[in-house]
C-alpha cells in the first residue's frame, strides 16, 4: 500500500515537473488577443528546432501589458523576451530597459527589409532593439454583396471620403440594421488604426511629436472631422456603434450588416468563419481626394529587456522568425503579414487575393512615433478619444474641438 | 510576587497574541501606506528612476479638471446609491426576517449574487444592458416599455450610470439585507409581541420600534457602503470604461489610469492620498453619528 502511495506521488511529481519549464528554457511574454494564433505557431516552430532552448510563452492581458512590464522591470524579475506592441517602443527603448541588439544584426541581411514601420519605433538614437514579431495593418473592406444589392459596382470600392459618403448613403437602409460605413464610438485603439488613416491619407497630423510640434495640423484634420460628423448626423453610422469599446470591434464586418469599414488582415480568416458565403474585397483607405490612402502599422515587437541573462538565445530566436523559412512556412501559410517587405511574393499569398491587396497597406502603413502614445491616444480618458467623441456625437464647433484636443495634448506632451 | 508574575506574563502572553494582527497590519497596511507616501513627493514611471518633486503632484491634482470630474461623479453616484442599497436592503429584510421556509429560500436567493465577484457580476450586466444582444433590449421591446433599442451603456452619464446602479443594487444589495434580518431577529419578540397588543399597526411598529433598535446596524451599513461607493472601480472600469468623456471615470479609475498605464506612480499616489482624506472624512462623520445613536 505505502509503496503504491509513494509511486503515485512519484508520478505525479514526474509529470508536475515534465510539464513545467526547464532551467534551458526561455521565458517570453506576450500580450494576449488576436494575435495569439500567430505568435504560438512562431514558438511551436521554434520549440521543434531548438528543443534544448525551447520558449516558454506567457500572455498577458493586453490592457496589464505596460504596467506588468514596468513592475517585472523595477522587481529585476523580467523575461527572456518580450512581445511588445510596438506603439510602446519608444517608451521602453528611451527609458534604457531593453537590451542593446545592434551589433548582432549588423551583418544579418534579413533587417534591411523588416517592416520600417517596426523598426522604426525599435530604434533610439541609431541602436536596435528589437524586431517585428508580427504586423497588423488598416484597410477598407467592403461588402461586394451589399454593393450589388444597392445597385453599386461591386468591383469599384470608393477612392475618396466624397464616394466613400455617397456608397454608405446607398447602402443605408437597404436591409433592416444595415449601414454604410462602421466608426466605433468608444474605442481609442480601433479609431486610431481606422480613423486615423482618413486623416494621414488627407494630409493631416494627429498626434505632436515633441513639446514643440503641433496636434492636428493641415487644412485636412477639420474637413475629415466634417465628413465624419456628416455621417453620423446622416444616419450612416449604426447609432450603437456609440457603445463599441472595442469588444465587438472584430466582429462587426463579418456580420454582414456593414456595408464598408476600417479594419485590419486579421478581419480576413474572421469575416470568413462568421460569414462564409459574403462577399468582400480589399483596398486602402481613402483621404479626401482620390490617390490619396494611408494605413496604420501596427502589431508587436519582440525585444530583450535588460537583464536577461540568454540575450544570444534571445536573439537567435529574433533572426529565426526573420529567416525565409519562417517568413514564408508560418507567417504567409497562416495568412498573416510577413514582417519582411520583400517576402510578400510567396506561393500562399498567390493563392490569396485579398492577402495581396491587405499586403500592400504595409509599404505606406504609418507607425505614430511618440513617448506618450497611451495618454494622447489608446486611453478612454485620452483627447483622441475625446475629440472624436465631441466630433461624432454632439454639436459643437469643429474649429473649437480642434483648439481644446491639442491644449490638452501639449499638456501630456509638455509634461 | 505571584501578583507581579501573573500581570507580566499576562503581558508577553497578550503581547504574542496581537503580535501576528501588529505584524500583518504593519507588512501589509503601514508599510505600504507609508511608501505611498514617500512615492506620492516624487515622479516615478518604474522604468526610470524615481524623481523627488515635493509638493507638485498634490498641487497638480487641484488644478487637475478631470480629477474634479471624477470625484464629483463619485460623489453623485455614492449619494444615488446609498439610500437605493440602505432602503431596499432594509425593506427587504422586513419581508424576509421571519424563520419560514419561503422567506428563507428568499434570503439565499437575494444573497447569492453578493458571492458572485464584481469582475464577473459586471461582465455579466455589460452583456445584459448591451444594445443590440443584449437580454433587456429584448425583454422591453417585447413588454412595449420601448419602442426601440436603447443604448445603455457609454453614451449618456446619468443612463449609464442608472445602469451600473441597477448590476451593483443586484450584486450587493443582499449583504445588507442579511445584517438586517440578523439585527431585526434580534430585537426581543416580547417589546414587538407588547406593541402589537397596544395595536400600533406594522409600519408604526418598524418606525418606532425595528428601526431605533437597529439603527447601529443601518449605520454600520450605511459607512460600509458609502466607503465601497466611494472606491468603486471594477463596474465602470468594465461597464462604461468612463465614458461617455470622461463623465463615469470614478476617482478610483482615474488613480489606476494615472498609476499603471500612464505609469504615473507618484501622481497616482497623491490622487489616493487625496482620496483616503475624503474617506477618513466620510468615516469619521459616521462614526460621531453612530456614538451619538449609541448614546
């Protein structure tokens, strides 16, 4: 009986510890969310060639992502590498907290083509750290079904935010709880990927870049401002959008109800699980005259933070998921964006269309290089947000919208 | 001799039996509270080193205009709140003092959600009052209270607000009740039994009798409530994320915006020293008037 009990403990002791990390393993945090799918694929890859090194993944809720980070930093108790959405680059880079990868990439051909706008917000006054982990990026999609059913060409997406008003106005109403055009309401980080490229494609700036830049400049920002106020004032904008925080965000073209909208490669495999018989293509996203488009690049940066001690580990899994192989056998089979420019020709995206159209927003996607990225723009409480809110939902002057969101956002600047 | 001996060992045995509650108040409360302190005279983002500001970060936050909306709203909400939660609670527990079997499968059923975390609770009303899935469009569209979906949460202060009173009221409101009943059961049937004879009718027995006899435990509800209304977060944090503008932040929100995504922790900890003040304030109040109940 006792030898049968102390069997047991023993087996069980042998699975506890079999299935837990090794001492070789490298610890790596990622934030959670949609890109989940993608980043394990990367670490499953990886564990099968390095199975003496393999990569124990940890997410973290996205929202507790800097906090986490911030409190692993000051603890001394950090990973070995850490996914990073890339907006937060620059803050962690210029605070000296992630290690110093120049020198290993310096004779590594595959840098020169990783995605800029990634290695841009990895680099502090001339040293990398980090590299794209994965990359999202904004376009408009548009209901080809939705299209026909209102009598519009189904092949000829809108060029410019005039046709973009007068297809959502067709498409309005053609159903019941059908709309032309989707902006969310509640969302800082949606409005930024989506809405923020009407205003780059027009010519307009959001965000300062230092204490002595300027919010919000062009003649463009208060004529996209009006456009959007026009469609809601319009009814072309599903009125509950006001409610969107971001939940459902993903969710909303695939529904079927939406006639276009800003959103992002990751709405591709979605809108089709959701959806599978619609119908739907791809192109950029339009500013106020026809040519002009613009994208956000967005996604993750993998970095090393400072005081890992498997920093050559660290950084043979950087150059692993820049490698050819990875570029084209993970990233392009699983649909996503390859993180280098000069592997979008690949056998899985020429059997993808619309991957191919989505693939050409990285080369003009527009990466916002700013220390303070949350305060100025993915919080609720932030005057992005709140500018948008004023400009979608109420009444008052644009020109007084404008003034009061750049007071408030040289103040977050300034300080 | 043996008089000294017992009063000194009375003493290190008293000494060891508070020793762990010292230690524990002290690792996990003083100390914490004290390096808030320390914390709140400096700008200190975690990644970069702490920076000694003095007096600044106080001075900021009354100048600071959302940090006055905040607390204003806060306030509102604790002063609509309080009496939802103290009245229903209280009439509640009239209903359900008594030891019957009904009354007490109600006293379970009203309880039950008090058990239930506030993350999970809030979650839970968000996708009720949503607009278009959600089960209480559906249920007053199909009731005809309205004729078309409304929009609950993030668009209006006050509709959104009523909204997060309607999930906390559900998810608390039974904790008050069930001090209630236990201080109504209580009171000794003899003083009810004698009022009944004398033919004062049910509410001039609650107003004259139940309500002085048990007014320690409304009191103590009352303060216990007010301080969870003054620190709430959870439910706007999930249900309203503060808007629409600002206008549902709580002051609580606005701490943990400042302390952890902006990564402002010295800012952060002279909001919280600000708004332990206005509880002490609160609490304080409460107890003179709970002494002066007692007296």
């Amino acid at each position: 009986m006792r030898t049968k009990t102390l069997g047991a403990v023993a087996l069980l002791l042998t699975v506890a510890l079999g299935g837990g990390a090794s001492a070789q393993d490298l610890q790596m945090w990622e934030r959670s969310g949609g890109n989940a799918p993608m980043v394990d694929a990367l670490v499953a890859a990886w564990n099968e060639k390095n199975p003496d090194r393999k990569i124990v993944l940890t997410y973290i809720p996205h929202t507790e992502m800097v906090p986490k980070l911030a409190q692993a930093i000051a603890s001394g108790e950090v990973p070995d590498l850490m996914g990073l959405d890339l907006i937060y680059g620059p803050q962690f880079t210029s605070a000296g907290q992630l290690e110093d990868i120049t020198d290993y990439f310096k004779d590594d051909p595959t840098i020169a083509t990783a995605s800029p706008g990634h290695i841009k917000v990895a680099t502090w006054e001339d040293r990398l750290y980090g590299v794209p982990l994965y990359a999202d990026v904004s376009a408009l999609f548009w209901n080809k079904d939705l299209f026909v059913k209102a009598g519009l060409d189904p092949e000829k997406p809108p060029t410019n935010l005039t046709e973009l008003h007068d297809y959502a106005a067709k498409i309005t109403g053609i159903e019941e709880g059908v709309y032309g055009y989707y902006l969310a309401g509640n969302c800082a980080g949606c409005n930024i990927f989506t809405f923020g490229p009407l205003i780059w494609a027009s010519g307009g700036t959001i965000e300062p870049k230092d204490a002595s830049d300027m919010a919000l400049q062009g003649d463009a920002v208060p004529k996209v401002l009006e456009w959007a106020r026009m469609m809601h004032k319009e009814g072309l904008i599903n009125p509950a959008n006001q409610a969107e925080n971001g939940e459902t965000f993903h969710l909303q073209f695939g529904s079927g109800k939406v006639g276009m909208m800003g959103t992002g490669n990751f709405n591709i495999t979605l809108a089709r699980d959701q959806n599978p018989g619609m119908n739907f293509g791809i192109t950029l996203l339009p500013g106020l005259e026809t040519g002009q488009v613009a994208s956000f690049a967005g996604g993750d940066i993998v970095t090393v933070p400072k005081g890992s001690k498997r920093v050559e580990d660290a950084v043979d899994f950087m150059k692993f998921i820049l490698s050819d192989e990875v570029q084209v056998e993970v990233y392009a089979k699983l649909l996503n964006m390859t993180t280098r420019g000069d592997m979008v020709d690949n056998k899985y995206y020429a059997e993808e269309p619309l991957i191919q159209d989505v693939a050409k927003a990285i080369q003009i996607g527009v990466t916002p290089y700013t220390l303070k990225f949350f305060e100025l723009i993915n919080s609720p409480q932030g005057p992005w947000l709140q500018m948008l809110q004023r400009v979608y939902y109420s009444d008052e002057p644009i020109s007084e919208i404008i003034d009061s969101t750049r007071a408030d956002m040289a103040a977050i600047v300034e300080e | 001799m043996s008089n000294i001996y017992r009063t000194k060992q009375s003493r290190r045995a008293g000494v060891l039996l508070i020793a762990p509650a010292v230690v524990f108040v002290g690792l996990f409360t003083l100390v914490p509270f004290l390096v808030m302190i320390w914390v709140s005279f400096h700008n200190w983002s975690l990644i970069t080193p702490p920076k000694w500001v003095g007096l600044k970060n106080f001075e900021k936050a009354f100048s600071d205009r959302q940090f006055w909306i905040s607390l204003t709203f806060t306030l509102k909400y604790t002063a609509l709140l309080t009496p939802i939660l103290m009245i229903g609670g209280y009439l509640i527990a009239l209903l359900v003092a008594q030891n019957t079997p009904l009354r007490r499968v109600m006293r379970t059923v009203v309880f039950t959600p008090v058990v239930i975390g506030l993350g999970a609770s809030s979650l839970l009303w968000y996708w009720l009052f949503a607009t278009d899935a959600g089960l209480i469009n559906k249920v007053l569209l199909d009731l005809g209270l309205i004729s078309e979906r409304v929009i609950w949460l993030g668009t209006d202060a006050t509709r959104s607000n009523l909204a997060v009173i309607a999930s906390i009221t559900w998810k608390v409101i039974g904790f008050g009740m069930i001090l209630f009943v236990a201080a109504i059961q209580s009171i000794d049937g003899e003083i009810i039994e004698a009022s009944k004879i004398d033919g004062a009718s049910f509410w001039q027995r609650v107003w004259h009798i139940i309500l002085p006899l048990t007014l320690k435990t409304v009191l103590l509800v009352t303060l216990v409530s007010v301080i969870g209304s003054l620190l709430a977060f959870d439910q706007f944090y999930i249900m309203t994320a503060g808007q629409p503008r600002n206008q549902t932040a709580t002051s609580v929100f606005y701490v943990y915006l400042n302390s952890f995504p902006y990564l402002k922790l010295g800012y952060g900890a002279a909001l919280s020293l600000i708004l332990a003040g206005i509880v002490l304030v609160f609490t304080v109040a409460q107890m003179m008037l709970s002494r002066r109940a007692q007296g």
